[in-house]
C-alpha cells in the first residue's frame, strides 16, 4: 500500500492574501487534502476495517508491525516451532523440544501426579523424595490417623520404598480397661503379621521401682511393660505418648528394627517411662503399621515420618 504524501505549509507562508481570498499555495494543499481523504477506506463496520487490513497484509496468520512510515504485513512462517524474536524476525528456540522436556532439551512439564507429597525429579517423573522434598535430612510426612477405628490405630495401603528410615510418633493414647498394655505391629502383602516379632524394654516408675521385660517369640511388639500395674490406667486424664523409630521396614531380605521410648501414667497414678526395642524376622516389605492394646484404645493418633 503506498502513502499518500503532503508537504506541510511553511509557518510564513500566508493562507489568504490581501482580499482576504484562499491563496493559490493553499487552494492546492486543500485539493490534496481532499484527494488523500477520499482515498481512506471505510472503517465503519468489521467488514470495512478487514478489507482495510487486507490493504496491508492479506496473508492468514500474517502479524501488522509498523515499519518505518507505514504498517505492513509480517507474514506468518508456518508451523508450531518457531517463535516472534524482539527483532521481528522467527526463530526457533535453541535447546527445545515441543514434547516432554528430556535431558537434552527443554520442553513441556508432564501432567500433575495430584499427590502433594510429590515432586518432579531429574527423570521427568513425580517421586517423593527421601529427604522430604528438599530438606535434607528432614522428615517428610507419609501419612497420619487421628482417632481409633475399631479400638486400634492403623494405617495401611503405605509406600515406604523411599524411605530408609520412619519414625512413629504416638499422641494422645487412652485405653477402656485400667492397666493396659500398647503393642505395635506391621503389615505386609496387605496383611497382619502377627508373629515373628521380639522385643526387650526397661520400665522406670515415679514411685522408684523399675521393669525389663523380654520376649524372644510374640506376636507383637511391645510399648509398655506387661507385667501387673505398669500398663497405662484408664482414667480420664490418663494416656499415653512414645516416639519410635523404624529401620528396614522397605526391605525384603533385612529384620525390620524399632527402638524408642515412650511416657505414660500408669494405674497407681505413678510416672512411667519406657525405653525399648523390637524386631520383627519376616522377607515381606512392611506396608502397613498398627498399634493396639490388650483393651481398645479410646483415643489417640498415629503419626508417620519418612526420612
């Protein structure tokens, strides 16, 4: 499309003369004026203001960019690789895949897992990370029950491959019946286990006295003592509180170990203190983790960490 041009009027030059009549200078710039105006396309509707674009760029896809004293058509360079640089020019990115990002080029993100504890690792594919997401050497939460269901605290259905190391924290626990004793269990393919377990723990009294006991065959692990009134009494106000740690729950060949320690008010009102350690001699991988009582637990919750 060419411009039309029209020289300016010098700021001396006069418009009218001594009459008070149009001078001829001005006679023709009005003439020229007019001539350009009649040449503006009609830009009254979509379909006038499109055949006026067409005027400058008629090509599907074309981008309008000003260039020097007229707009003009860029016109579009096909296909879904390239991109508009600053300089007007189409380039295609250095270093770009339009698929999934790879080692080798930048690219897309692949879809949201929908799982919060996840993360997108160096592979291109969502994990959750052993040192809890970019802490290192910090606990990552896996998962946590907040009341009994059926007098036990269980969660189940877990996936500790990413994890070396779990701890358990256990809050809050109150019993049915006085003296009760706490014992924890595992499960694997989805099931119980409810033998194959040992343990040994030390039991210290408010009151001075002192408990070990010892089980080399059982079917559980054992949090308190099971000797009489060193169980956790059943009053209101009563409960019980430990923090264990679990060590090759996801292994299929290794003992799974727990060690810790836990504090509860026992039947006589005494402080009781415990520390203690277990095993459990079983090849499957530990998926699911139950504590329970010799009465139902009434409340309580159960915390996982995985480091």
């Amino acid at each position: 499309m060419t411009t039309p041009f029209l020289s300016p009027l010098g700021w001396n030059t006069p418009i009218v003369d001594a009459k008070g009549r149009p001078t001829p200078e001005f006679q023709q710039k009005w003439r020229k004026l007019f001539q350009i105006a009649q040449t503006i396309p009609d830009a009254s509707s979509a379909t006038a203001m499109s055949l006026l674009l067409d005027l400058i760029a008629n090509d599907e896809g074309d981008i309008l960019r000003r260039g020097g004293l007229a707009w003009n058509g860029l016109a579009s360079p096909g296909g879904t690789t390239k991109f508009l640089r600053a300089d007007g020019s189409y380039a295609v990115p250095p270093d770009t895949t339009y698929s999934l990002a790879t080692d080798d080029d930048s690219g897309l993100m692949p879809a949201l897992s929908g799982t919060a504890t996840q993360y997108l690792d160096g592979t291109g594919a969502w994990s959750t990370p052993a040192g809890g997401g970019g802490g290192g050497g910090a606990w990552a939460l896996i998962d946590s029950v907040s009341a009994p269901t059926s007098g036990a605290l269980a969660l189940t259905g877990l996936d500790l491959s990413a994890y070396t190391t779990v701890r358990m924290i256990l809050s809050g626990i109150t019993v049915t019946s006085d003296d009760s004793e706490v014992k924890l269990t595992f499960y694997t393919g989805g099931s119980e286990v409810t033998s194959g377990y040992r343990f040994r723990l030390q039991g210290l009294s408010s009151s001075g006295s002192s408990d070990t006991t010892d089980s080399q065959s059982t079917s559980a692990i054992y949090l308190n003592s099971t000797s009489a009134n060193w169980g956790v009494g059943n009053a209101a106000t009563k409960s019980f509180g430990g923090d264990y740690t679990a060590f090759g729950l996801a292994s299929s060949t290794l003992h799974k170990l727990v060690s810790g320690q836990a504090v509860a008010i026992g039947p006589s009102d005494s402080l009781v203190t415990f520390q203690s350690a277990g095993a459990l001699n079983n090849a499957g991988v530990v998926d699911g983790v139950r504590v329970s009582g010799s009465s139902n637990l009434t409340a309580g919750s159960l915390t996982l960490l995985g480091m």
